[in-house]
C-alpha cells in the first residue's frame, strides 16, 4: 500500500467508525492514522463529525449518494487538505452510507465541525451553525452558543499568548477568566476583548453590537475603544470607528440561547424585529405604532400565538398579513 498519495480514503473511514470494515480493512486504517501526525489529525477531525451524527435520529428518507458528495466537500478544503496515504475503495453498503448522509442532514441542520489544517499549528477549528443555535466548550473551558447562520473560527489549542477566535455572525460568550491571556473576539475589523465575563457579539453589514451580561469587555476599532460593564451596550458602524456606548436593558438578544422573549417596556419594533428575526419572517410595524411599549415574556409559544397575544394587548392594533409579510397597524 502506497504511503504517499495526498488523498485519503473517507468511505473506508466510515466502514471503520461503524465497525462494519473486515480485519484487513482494520489494519490497514490504523496503519494510515499511525503513518503521520497529519493523518492522525484528519482522522480526530472525521470522528469528531461522526461523533455529532449520532445526535441524530436514524434518516429514512436521504439521497445517499448525494448527500455524501455534500459531506465530502465540506469536510475538505481544495488548498489546505492534509498529506495522507491512501486507503482502498470499499464496495458501497446501504448502512454505512445512510449514516454518512446523515452527518450531512446534521451538518444542514445544527451545524458541522470541521478543520482547515494548513502548514503551522494548531490546527483550526470552524464551528458553523446552520438552521438552529450550536453549544461548544472551547479549549480554554469557555462555552460559546451561536445563533444560527453564524461562524465561529478558533485554534484547537491556545497555545500564544492570547485566546483569539473570529466570529461571523452572533453568538453569546461565557468565558473562563485568565488575567495572563485574554480572550480576544474579533468580528470584521472590530475587537472585542475580555479576561473573563460574560457578553453577546452580533455582527452584520451595517454594525457590531456588544452587550455586556457580567464583568468587563473592551471594544476597539482601530485607535478608538470603549469599556463596557454590565447591562451596558457597545455599536460600531461600518463607516465609523469610535464604537457608541449606552446602558442596555434590553433582554431580546438572548431569545436564541434562552428560547424566550422577555420584553420590559421594549417598544413594538423591537419586538416585532427580534421576532421577524427569530422566525425567518418580514414584521413590519407602522409608525403609529411602534413605540408602543410592551411589558411581558413569551416563552415557547407559536409565532401566530405572539401576535393574537400583541393584538388583544392594544385595543387599538390590527394585525395582518399579505403574502409573507406581516403588517402590524
């Protein structure tokens, strides 16, 4: 068996995890982890994927082939694959492969784990979340929850001096302090960085916004920064540097992490966004209106249950839809 193709075997790999691979298949697996560090990697980073594919339920209807052409581009990145020794074709087996689709279905559903190993160490880690929010513990201990369609990029190991992760998207940190090495967010050209607290990070096209749960965070961009502490919230815009401070009471941030929506005096368009947000829906409230506070937590109800609640709230409040837009009047 040639030990020095640059493409490994991901099918023969599965066969290996389920326990279905011959003896001989066996060996010749264990003899291509043991070849190089760089093998032994990718093999650590396909059972941690396959580790999160047993959260799931058995599939019944999934493309096989197709979704495991899906797994297998995005476990693999076309300028950073490892060296690796090849491993031969295993013949096709209906078990095998639906459990391999199904990491594609978790991958689509909550989120996939993969590595970008390149030439240095560590390696890095991409924790994308996809239709719904994602828990992971980091290295350090930190726990980390993003809200869905975001992207958290973080080394294997915090080996320099600092802890430094990069963020596309939101999520909410719980940090394990460190006064010797900070822990350093970094979302487009905007730094966020903390000892160890507690704060939500939400980017997006036009802002950053920081809000503060516990302890201290810095927020720079470039030679302008603020401190934060506690119910205390940052914005830095695209197009300006000098990050805007203000107190927040605002609890609505937290709907994807506690699953509820607490508003305290929240005005209507705040709600209605958040709401429009959490629901893939288009809420729009008019300017008669959206003032309009609103002092009550919803927790686990439909979307069709907040807006009859929201309707019986205001007497003077009509609420209607057209098409998929929602019209609060």
């Amino acid at each position: 068996m040639k030990k020095n193709n640059s493409q490994g075997n991901d099918e023969l790999l599965v066969k290996y995890l389920l326990g279905e691979a011959t003896a001989e298949e066996q060996t010749e697996v264990q003899a291509w982890i043991n070849y190089s560090v760089e093998n032994k990697k990718y093999f650590e980073h396909f059972e941690l994927i396959w580790a999160q594919s047993k959260k799931l339920e058995a599939a019944s209807n999934i493309n096989e082939d197709e979704a495991w052409e899906r797994f297998k581009q995005r476990t693999r990145q076309p300028h950073t694959a490892p060296k690796t020794i090849p491993l031969p074709p295993p013949q096709k087996n209906m078990s095998w492969m639906r459990v391999a689709a199904a990491i594609v279905l978790l991958a689509g559903m909550a989120g996939l784990l993969y590595y970008f190993i390149g030439n240095g160490t560590p390696a890095m880690i991409a924790l994308r979340s996809e239709s719904g929010t994602l828990v992971q513990t980091l290295p350090d201990g930190s726990v980390v929850t993003l809200n869905k369609a975001s992207v958290l990029t973080y080394p294997e190991s915090f080996d320099g001096d600092n802890r430094k992760v990069t963020l596309e998207g939101e999520a909410f940190f719980n940090v394990t302090p460190n006064k010797s090495k900070p822990f350093i967010v970094q979302v487009d050209d905007v730094n966020v960085r903390v000892v160890g607290t507690s704060f939500n990070i939400k980017g997006s096209d036009e802002k950053t916004e920081v809000i503060v749960e516990t302890g201290v965070v810095e927020v720079a961009k470039k030679d302008f920064g603020v401190k934060l502490s506690r119910h205390e919230k940052a914005t830095v815009l695209k197009n300006q540097d000098q990050p805007i401070k203000q107190t927040s009471d605002d609890e609505l941030y937290n709907y994807y992490r506690t699953k509820e929506f607490v508003c305290n005096g929240t005005p209507l368009w705040r709600l209605a966004d958040v709401l429009s947000e959490a629901y893939g829906v288009h809420i729009k409230v008019s300017d008669r209106v959206k003032n309009l506070p609103i002092t009550t937590t919803f927790s686990n109800e439909s979307l069709d249950m907040i807006l009859s609640i929201i309707g019986e709230t205001y007497n003077n409040v009509s609420i209607s839809r057209e098409g998929s837009d929602i019209f609060i009047k």
